[in-house]
C-alpha cells in the first residue's frame, strides 16, 4: 500500500462543490462554544456535501481564525447562515417540509441506527451546546430525538464527533 497524495484524491475545487447536488441534510449548531468545533463541523460537513449549515445563538461564525484552523477552508465551500433564535429558525424550516431531528439522549428518542430517513425529505438535524446539548424547547419542537448508543462511562460525545458519526450515517443511508 501507499498513501496517496491529496493531487491523487479527485476532490471537488469549491467552485465545482457549490454546483454539486447536495444531500438533503441541514446542520443547525444550537449555542456551540468551540470555535474549533465550529470548524470540525464545517469540515465534515462538506465532506457529506451538506445542504447547509445554520449557526444559530452564540455560535460563531467565519471568518474567525480558530474556526479557520479547524475547517481548512470548508467556511468557502459550505453555505451557512447566522440565526440568533433557534426556535425560529426550526419553525420556518419546518412550514417549507423540513423534519428536523434534535440528537440528544431524551424520553422516546431513536437510536441513530435504528432512524428511517423518508425518501423526498429534507432533514434539519440539530446539535447542542457542549455543556447543556439541546435546548429543551428544541428537543420539545423537534419531529425526531436521535440519540447514539454509547456503551461506556461517558454520557456523552464531543459535538464534532457527534457530528462525524451522525452525519456520516445518514450520508450513508441516502446515498447507498
């Protein structure tokens, strides 16, 4: 085996990626602090052609460069957009089809492998604060709690390793 190099990788340039045909995935980032979460989360968010990505309450937004030094330039190609309320932003979304999913350990929730995504269906999926997860009136509005089984003695995972993972199985359950 060899490691390729990133020439031999065929990736997308940001001007192609703007006009590739996205999942049907939106990510909502409910009050996150980490600058460099914010950044892995972009990252990996055009890794799975996210549709876009909602920055909502204290999270940051580029340019910043601690948000830079995670996303490698994923700020360029992933459309994002800044809401201060999170609750309204979910409303809207939800009027135009939108299912949104809070991922947070609730009553009722969804194991993440177990979640059936329905086919023709835009997804919001929303992330929380990494003290306080998702807000409570988010987890209320929400159509669906996902939450990843975790067997250890930990209660929870780090926001962009929630991300990664999460995004990553769905990505998989829409395109293969």
């Amino acid at each position: 085996m060899r490691k390729l190099k990133n020439s031999e990788l065929g990736r997308l340039n940001v001007s192609e990626f703007k006009h590739t045909a996205k999942v049907p995935l939106i990510v909502v980032l409910d009050n996150i602090r980490s600058l460099n979460n914010i950044g892995s989360v972009f990252r990996t968010s055009d890794a799975f052609l996210i549709q876009k990505i909602y920055l909502c309450g204290i999270t940051a937004t580029p340019p910043h460069k601690e948000i830079h030094k995670t996303a490698l330039g994923a700020t360029e190609s992933v459309s994002w957009e800044y809401r201060e309320d999170t609750m309204e932003l979910l409303r809207e979304l939800q009027g135009n089809g939108v299912k949104v999913g809070a991922i947070e350990q609730a009553e009722n929730s969804v194991s993440l492998q177990d979640f059936k995504l329905e086919s023709q269906t835009t997804y919001a999926i929303v992330f929380g604060n990494e003290v306080k997860g998702v807000q409570q009136e988010v987890v209320s509005l929400s159509d669906y709690c996902i939450e990843i089984p975790q067997y250890g003695t930990k209660h929870s995972l780090n926001i962009s390793v929630c991300c990664g993972v999460v995004l990553w199985d769905l990505f998989k359950k829409i395109r293969f």
